[in-house]
C-alpha cells in the first residue's frame, strides 16, 4: 500500500505556477546534448536494456530525447499540469504520469534507466524524504538498473540561485530573486529560497504575473552517499556538471554547478 506522504513538495506548487511559462524559461536548455552525454554515461556504466523511467519530467522536455534515442519511456512528475503538458508533446510514444518521486506507482517496475533531473532532488528539503525518494527509485530499479541524478552545488547557490537576474524572452520577462536568508547563503546542506515571477504579455495590452515560489536545500556529497546507502542503492561514479554540459571528475563544489551522480541498487 502506498504510504501517505506528510507533508505536498515544494515542487509540486513551485511548477504547478510556472507551467505555463516553463518552456520559455528553460528554452537555453540543450537537452538533447544533455541526455545524450547522460546516455553515454550511463552505457559507460554498463546499461544494456531500454526501459527508462524520467522523474520529475517536467513538460517532457528531458524525456523526449530518450524517446529520439530508441528508449520505452516514461515519465513522471508530481505537478498536475507540468505532466498535461509532457503529455501532449510526447504523445502515445510515452506514458506519461502524475506521481510524488517518495511514492513512485507501484506499478512501476523493471526500469534499465531512471533519470532525475535538473535539481529536482533539492526540492526535497527533508532528509526523510530524500531517503524516501532513493527508495522509490530502488523499488522501481531492474536489478542491473541504472538511477542518474543531479544536485545543485554550494556554487550553484552562491551564483545564480542566490542572486537577483531578469530574462526578457519578449512576449515574457522573467524576474528571478533570491529569498534565502543571509546566514545560509554560501553553506552546505543548508535551505535556499527564491522567487520567480513571470510577467506575460496580454493581447488586449498590460500583462499578467504568475508568481512561484522555489524551496530547495543543498545536499552535500556525504548526505547524498548516506541517504543512498540507507535506501539500499550504491554510488557508482559522481561527477561535476558545468554550464554547456561539461562533465568531468572529480567534482568541485566550488566551481561546478552540479554533481551528477551515477547509482546502481546494492
């Protein structure tokens, strides 16, 4: 039986305001040369079989090249409207799903390949639901299965997410602030907030805001490999991510936005 889950995600109402607008905001995303060296990794790794599984999906946008590159996929993500619109841009060539990444469907089962992407495990600002979310994915996990997942690093929050910027994509301005506060900026495993409101332009003129709220916490590389540990998975291979997708090891907290780790069940 699936267990009740305490407390919504961060996510699920951080996206659920920004759907509408996600697409315009990620549109400097590569995705395809993201998943493709994510692939590659993952092959180096020894997957063989094509059964993937995204979570946290978003609008379908780090699904559909798995789709480009021969996988059976699906996908999934735990803001209503996110999945809606993953749904229409993917089609019937994936099954695409509504579902919390700590109670992933038990349905779901056998996967070669679950992805996680883009932060979507810094919305799990509670050690109990980041050890819930790692188990999930072990149930799902096929024995020789794969788990590839990213989190932001104290660089990530020192720049970008701690920061105040403006994206003019034109018929959308974007206004992204930061929130958190000032004795947690720059450290480890430690919350951070931000504010991003999206200002669209209206055919009858003026425009309207859609304001979303971003809750995340950084997790430093010992909570990630314990938390993995506690969930019965094994870290294979960590890696740091900079911007253009550069993947190299070891990672440095200080200078690379993401570590990229690579997971197999123990």
């Amino acid at each position: 039986m699936a267990m009740a889950l305490r407390v919504a995600s961060p996510a699920l109402t951080a996206y659920e305001a920004m759907a509408a607008t996600y697409d315009e905001f990620t549109a400097g995303y590569d995705h395809d040369l993201w998943l493709g060296r994510i692939v590659a990794l993952a092959r180096a790794h020894g997957l063989r079989g094509v059964r993937a599984l995204d979570v946290g999906c978003g609008t379908g946008k780090s699904a559909e090249p798995l789709l480009h590159m021969g996988f059976e996929v699906t996908a999934c993500d735990v803001a209503p409207s996110m999945a809606a619109i993953a749904t229409r841009r993917l089609g019937r060539a994936a099954d695409v799903r509504v579902a919390d990444m700590r109670d992933l469907p038990e349905v779901l089962a056998g996967f070669d390949l679950v992805t996680c992407l883009d932060d979507a495990v810094n919305y799990l600002t509670d050690l109990d639901d980041l050890r819930a979310a790692f188990g999930s994915v072990r149930r799902v996990l096929d024995r020789a299965g794969l788990y590839i997942f990213d989190v932001n690093t104290v660089h990530a929050y020192a720049t970008a997410f701690d920061d105040d910027f403006i994206v003019d994509r034109g018929d959308v301005v974007f206004c992204w602030s930061a929130k958190t506060e000032p004795e947690h900026r720059g450290r480890s495993d430690g919350p951070h907030v931000a504010q991003l409101d999206a200002f669209v332009a209206l055919p009858q003129g003026g425009w309207s805001r859609e304001t979303s709220l971003h809750r995340q916490r950084h997790f430093s590389d010992a909570v990630i490999r314990a938390a993995l540990r506690d969930a019965g998975l094994r870290c294979l291979d960590v890696l740091g991510q900079s911007p253009g997708v550069t993947l190299s090891r070891p990672p440095d907290e200080l200078s690379h936005t993401k570590r990229l780790y690579v997971a197999g069940r123990a």
